[in-house]
C-alpha cells in the first residue's frame, strides 16, 4: 500500500515542537532532536520549540499540557 503526496492541494506550513524524553541526553549529545528539528526545517514547518526533559511521568505530563496549550504550536513530536 503506498500513499503518494496530492501535489493539487497547496502546502501548508505548521510549527512543530520537538519534546526529548532522556535522563542522559544534552543539547550537545540529542542527536535524535537535532535531525528531527532539521527535518522539520528542511520539509518547510517550523520547529518553533526544542526542549530535553527527564524521563519522569509528571514531567512529561506538565510539559506536555503546557506545550499542548500554547497557541503558536500545531503539533509535538515526542523522541
């Protein structure tokens, strides 16, 4: 089954936050977030927010509330 890109509809940009889940990654050592932010970038969205959090059940929860309520984002990518 493959689904091809309907090149009739017009492309619509989104802002996309990317949320690390990792008790050890930094911003120096998050390779996974920094492709999928130059992905993002590179596919013509906006990664308009890039953050690393420790892997701990409240505060994903919190973060993902808070993210999830801000207006500008459209869409959070978990890694």
């Amino acid at each position: 089954f493959i689904v091809a890109i309907d090149t009739s509809l017009d492309f619509i940009s989104i802002n996309i936050a990317v949320l690390t889940i990792s008790d050890t990654r930094t911003s120096e050592t998050d390779t996974s977030g920094a492709l999928l932010q130059e992905r993002i970038n590179t596919a013509g969205h906006q990664c308009v927010k890039k953050l690393i959090i420790p892997d701990d059940v409240e505060k994903i929860k919190q973060t993902l509330e808070k993210l999830s309520n801000e207006k500008e984002i459209d869409c959070i990518i978990t890694t």
